[in-house]
C-alpha cells in the first residue's frame, strides 16, 4: 500500500531575506543665525583690536611725547605772564663782557608825551610808500603787548662798546624771541610792540611792530627751528638765525610819532625807515 507523501513546499530562509535598508537621515535644517553670529564675533574681535591698537598708540606716545613747543613758559596769563617772558629772555642776552644787553620792561600799549603824561594807545597806523595807506589799528591792553627795551624815551642804550651792525642784529633777534614767546603764552595777544634802544645819531624812536599772522609759521614748530636754546653773541649768531631774524623783522622796523584822532584817543603812527 502506498503510503502517502505529503510534500510541503519550503517557503523562503532567513538567509535568503532581503537586509532592511537604514533610514535615511533628514537633511539638516538651516541655521538662519549662524551667520549673524559671526558678524558679531567679528564685529567684537575689530573693537577689541583697535581698543588695544589704542592702547599701544597711547602708550608710545607717554613714552615718546611730542616735542614741546619751548623748555620754559610762563605761568599765569596777561601782563604778569608778559613781564616773567620780559624778565627771562632779557637776562640771557649777554655782551662779550658779561653785560646784559638791554634791559626790558613790559607793559600795555603807552607813549609818554612831554606835556602829557602817560598816554593809552588806542591805535596802530602803519604808513606806507603809497599814496593810500590803510586805516589805523584798533590796539589795547587786551590784544596788544608793548616792550621797551631800556625804557621808553631815556637816554638808555647797549650797555658799553661801539654800536655794530651784528649788536642791532641781536637786539633784533631779542625783540622776535619776545613776540614768539607772547604770542604762543599770553592769550589774546595779536599785536607786539617793541621799541628798540636809541641808536647814535637818530632822533626819531625805532620800533619793532609784529603781528601774529606774521610769524605764524614759527608758533606751529618749536622755537628751537629758529632760535637756538642757547642766545649767541653778537659775533656768532648762526647765520640760519641771522636769515630768519631779517626776513621776519627787517622790514617791519618803523620810526615813531605821535597823532590823535578827533575824539582825543592816541594813534601810534609808525613810518618805514626808508621812504
């Protein structure tokens, strides 16, 4: 008797499955702040780095200041600060035998007239070759300084020995070592008057008139690009000095006389020393 045989279908093994493929990963998700981000770090790191290039700026300047304009200055301002400037640069300028050159006495801008008294100025009048010269200048205590070199209307001169051509110089050389150091201390001062010492044979008082627009270029570098430190004797005056000290004074030394306006006020008048 056959026996039955009951076949049974073999369905698929666990070898033959497919392997189940992973999941695939969803695409990162923008980040809309990430580059703001940096622009702020790097906004920070530039603050920073000027702040410390500051630094480093500042500290080299306190190691190496920039060179002042002159060793000494005044104290205080107005007449006072005039007369310390009048007092210093006159006892530094000496004669071969030790003599101070000239003395010198700051004070507001004033004539003595014979019959007067003490006059206040109240103007400037520059003459000139023309036929037309230019209004007077209003001057005063407050925009004006006048120095007189061994006093205003004395018999005072350079101390001893001949007058020369190389001692004018130097009294010259006085009078803008004067004018630079007010001009640059003394506030509100745009006029310097400087009478110069009598000279043999003239009758007519010399005088020194500077403005501030006149040594403009001097105020901006230190005196020491004109003048040295050290004041020269007559003889040895560099001549760099000796160019500068003309250029800047030669032409602006006027002899002096006195007017007045209707109203009374005292005009000096100043008049080129060759017409």
């Amino acid at each position: 008797m056959a026996t039955d045989v009951t076949s049974i279908d073999a369905g698929p093994t666990q070898a033959t499955q497919a392997t189940p493929e992973p999941p695939q990963r969803a695409p990162r998700a923008a980040q809309p702040h990430r580059i703001r981000f940096l622009f702020i770090y790097g906004s920070l790191f530039a603050v920073l780095a000027a702040a410390i290039a500051g630094v480093v700026v500042y500290a080299g300047r306190s190691i190496n200041p920039a060179p002042t304009w002159s060793a000494w200055k005044p104290g205080g301002g107005g007449l006072g600060a005039a007369k310390q400037i009048a007092d210093h640069i006159a006892k530094s300028y000496r004669l071969p035998n030790g003599n101070q050159l000239v003395d010198v006495i700051a004070k507001p801008p004033s004539v003595s007239a014979p019959s007067l008294g003490t006059l206040a100025l109240a103007y400037v009048a520059v003459q000139t070759k023309g036929n037309s010269n230019p209004p007077p200048v209003p001057i005063s205590s407050s925009n004006s300084v006048m120095y007189s070199l061994c006093g205003l209307g004395t018999s005072c001169a350079i101390s001893s020995g001949k007058p020369s051509i190389a001692r004018g110089t130097l009294v010259r050389r006085e009078i803008l070592e004067l004018a630079l150091y007010t001009f640059k201390y003394v506030g509100g001062v745009d006029h310097v008057l400087a009478f110069m010492p009598p000279a043999p044979g003239v009758t007519k008082q010399r005088l020194v008139y500077l403005k501030r627009s006149d040594v403009a270029d001097q105020l901006r570098a230190p005196i020491a690009h004109t003048l040295n430190s050290k004041v020269p004797l007559p003889a040895t005056i560099p001549a760099r000095e000796v160019h500068a000290i003309d250029a800047i004074t030669e032409t602006r030394v006027y002899s002096v006389s006195l007017a007045q306006t209707q109203n009374g006020d005292a005009v000096l008048v100043l008049s080129p020393l060759q017409a």
